[in-house]
C-alpha cells in the first residue's frame, strides 16, 4: 500500500492566540516555574506538527464555521484550504475568570 505523502499546511497564529500564549507562558512560569513553561510550549509545538499535517485530527466546536478543538488544552483553530488558523489558546490550569 503506498502512503501519500501530504504537504503539511501553514500554522497561522491570530493576534488574540498569541497574546493568549504570552498570558499563559507569564502565569505558567510565575505559578509553576519555567519547565513547565517550557513543557506547555513543547505541546504547543507538537500541536502545530500534528494539525498542521492532519488539521481533521481533533473534533469539531462548530462544523458550519469549519472550527475544530483541541483539549489538553484548548485551542480553537481553523482549517482552510491552504492554512491552519489558530483562533485562541486556553490553558485548563488557569482560572476561568481571570
């Protein structure tokens, strides 16, 4: 069986997602210490890798809109044609109302 070898797709992190992921590394490093902020950026990264070459892999939060979810920790992306749009980051550790 031959594997087809996809062209992985370009990761576009909105204005919003990365100022979610500057919040997210400053609460990280300040409540849990650097590692673990440096774990939370590996995963992140590794996120990339993966829905950058299967963007169907994680479930969808809203089909018409073609925006799918992510929940180790949350991430809300889109996946168009030749890119994947990443909307916004939450990190399930933090409080919801902060």
């Amino acid at each position: 069986m031959a594997v087809r070898n996809k062209q992985a797709k370009a990761i576009i992190i909105s204005p919003l997602a990365k100022a979610d992921i500057i919040e997210i590394l400053n609460y990280l490093s300040q409540t849990w210490g650097e590692k673990v902020a440096d774990e939370f950026l590996e995963k992140l990264n590794t996120f990339y890798f993966l829905v950058s070459i299967n963007p169907r892999l994680f479930g969808f939060y809203n089909k018409q809109k073609n925006i799918r979810k992510y929940l180790q920790n949350i991430i809300y992306y889109g996946n168009k044609i030749k890119e994947i749009q990443i909307i916004t980051v939450f990190d399930t550790r933090q409080n919801p109302a902060n």
